[in-house]
C-alpha cells in the first residue's frame, strides 16, 4: 500500500491530464489540478483547482507549494506550440521539492523534455505514448450527422493506447518507487487498422458505419476545411501514411507498470457510444 501523496497535474483539463487526475484519484492520492480557467474548469469532486499559467511560470509557484510529484506537458498553447519555459518550471519544482516528474512525450523536440531528463535531482518519467484511442471522437460528428468516417489509409496499423492506461502509467511512476530515468513507451495491447476502429465502434453502437477511402488529396482538402495549420496536415500524412515502427508495435508497458492488461479499443469504443449516436435535444421552455 502507497502512502498518500499530493501531485500537481498541468494539462489536467486535457485528454491525457483527466486521465492522470482520475487515476490518482483512484489510487488514493491528493490531485491538484492546473488550469488557465478555473472558473471553466470541471473536475471530479476532491480535486484542488490551481489557476495558472505554464508559460508564465511564477504563476506556478503556489501551485507547487507542498506537491511531491508533477505531472508535465510540452506545450503551451494553440496547436501544442512548444513551452520555452521549461527549464525554469523544473527550478521552480526543485525549489517546492517536487521529487517525482512525469511528462507526456509531445513527438517533437521540446526545452521542457530536455530540463526534465538533465534533473538528477528528481525521479523523471517520459511517457511516449502512441496514438490516442481517443482520437476517434474526431469522427463522431460524421457518424452522428450521416453515419459514415471518412478516411486515407484505412489500412494503416495502429497499437493505439486507450488514455486511461497513459494515466495508469503516469499514476504509478508519480507516487511509487521504480520509475526514475524511464522512458516509457506506452501502446494498446492490438494492432488496428481503421477498418478494424470502424467495425468495432458500429458493434459498441450496435448500428452500421460506413467507411469512405480518401485519397490523400482529398484528406488534405478535409483537414484544410477543418482549419488545419499546413505543419499539421503534414504531419498527420506523415503519421497516417507512413506510420514509425514504434506506432504499429505492441509493448506492454501497462501491464508491467500497471499490473493491469492495456485496456482494448472495443472497451474504448463501448465506453464512448454517447458520442456516437444522436442525442435527443434538450427541451427549451
Ligand atoms: N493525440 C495523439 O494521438 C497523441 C499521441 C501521442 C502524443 N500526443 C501528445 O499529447 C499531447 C496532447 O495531450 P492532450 O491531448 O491530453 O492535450 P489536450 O486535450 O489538447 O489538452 C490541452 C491541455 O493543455 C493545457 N494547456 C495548454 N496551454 C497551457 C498553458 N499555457 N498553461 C497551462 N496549461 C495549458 C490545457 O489546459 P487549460 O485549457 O485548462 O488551461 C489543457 O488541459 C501533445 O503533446 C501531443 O503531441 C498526442
């Protein structure tokens, strides 16, 4: 049994960070969450809400009062912009006494990575996880409004991660010996193509999807539509069409942190059949 601790989590309005706070939640720890907005902010009840500001890191400063772990992004703004203020946030940790670091890998280079693995005066993790099942909720609005996902590379594999099992991992290595100076790489315990994501998300809505092939032209002319920077665009024709070894490769880090089998995209898609089926509006008086 862990002793309880307190850990700051920045990101925590985000699809990974609410998966660290519910996970230290569950264990038993004390959460602190960071948000620009607090008055925005909707956490689960017992979580302490910090407004604060990573690019500005002497906001921080109350935020780590008392914290014995953090857990970290990269970024700091719109379209993940790179934090530039990442060494004097890690200062700023050693200075609370922060002892453990986690920070969840953002893909490219990153000042705020680099602080956080030359600490030697803390236990760094790096999380790198591969794609997010989450990232089907892209596809909801094309499901609910005409019953189809439109995309390139539908037979791409994926060893997609369900986010809870990255806020298992970040969980464990925040509050418990044995994580210091890993990196982690973190996937689902399968391989995906998008047919695959597709026929598993009708059957947890029990209705048919229909799966419309693009050419890459035509997934760039619909990412462009939905406002996608041209940096984005490649990246993600980068990422579909030509995904790394380590994207389409099971590990089984969440089993070995965790002591849980890596949670499937079948389990993903029946926890999130509200997004995919229309929702009865609300009456208005
Ligand atoms: N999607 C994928 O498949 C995938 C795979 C591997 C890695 N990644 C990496 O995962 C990261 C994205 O994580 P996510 O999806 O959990 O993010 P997200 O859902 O987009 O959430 C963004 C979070 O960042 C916080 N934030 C942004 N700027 C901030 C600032 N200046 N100060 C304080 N907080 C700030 C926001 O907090 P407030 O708005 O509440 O302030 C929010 O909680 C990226 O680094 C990406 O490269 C993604």
């Amino acid at each position: 049994m862990t002793q309880t601790q307190k850990i700051l989590v920045t990101g925590a309005t985000g699809t990974v960070g609410r998966q660290v706070v519910a996970e230290l939640l569950a264990r038993g720890h004390a959460v602190r969450a960071l948000t620009r907005d607090a008055a925005r902010a909707d956490f689960p009840a017992g979580v302490e809400v910090v407004q604060g500001d990573l690019t500005e890191p002497a906001t921080l400063i109350p935020a780590l009062d008392g914290v014995s772990g953090l857990h970290l992004i990269t970024f700091g703004g719109a379209y993940f912009a790179p934090l530039e203020t990442g060494p004097r946030i890690l200062e700023l940790a050693r200075a609370a006494g922060v002892r453990r670091v986690t920070v969840l890998h953002g893909g490219g280079p990153s000042l705020l990575e680099d602080a956080v693995r030359a600490d030697d005066g803390v236990d760094w993790t790096v999380l790198m996880p591969v794609e997010f099942m989450g990232n089907a909720l892209e596809w909801a609005d094309g499901i609910v409004t005409s019953g189809e996902v439109r995309e390139p590379f539908v037979s791409r594999l994926s060893a997609m991660v369900h986010e809870g099992d990255i806020g298992a991992v970040a969980a464990v290595a925040l509050t418990e010996e044995g994580h210091g100076g890993q990196e982690y790489v973190i996937t689902g315990p399968e391989l995906l193509t998008v047919t695959d994501k597709v026929a598993a998300m009708a059957a947890a809505r029990g209705r048919e999807i229909a799966l419309v092939e693009l050419t890459e032209e035509q997934a760039v002319a619909q990412w462009r539509a939905a406002g996608h920077p041209e940096d984005v665009i490649g990246f993600l024709l980068e990422a579909y069409g030509n995904t790394p070894e380590v994207g389409r490769t099971v590990v089984d880090t969440v089993e070995k942190v965790t002591g849980r089998p890596a949670r499937t995209f079948g389990q993903w898609a029946a926890e999130h059949t509200d997004a995919f089926v229309a929702q009865p509006r609300e009456a208005t008086s």
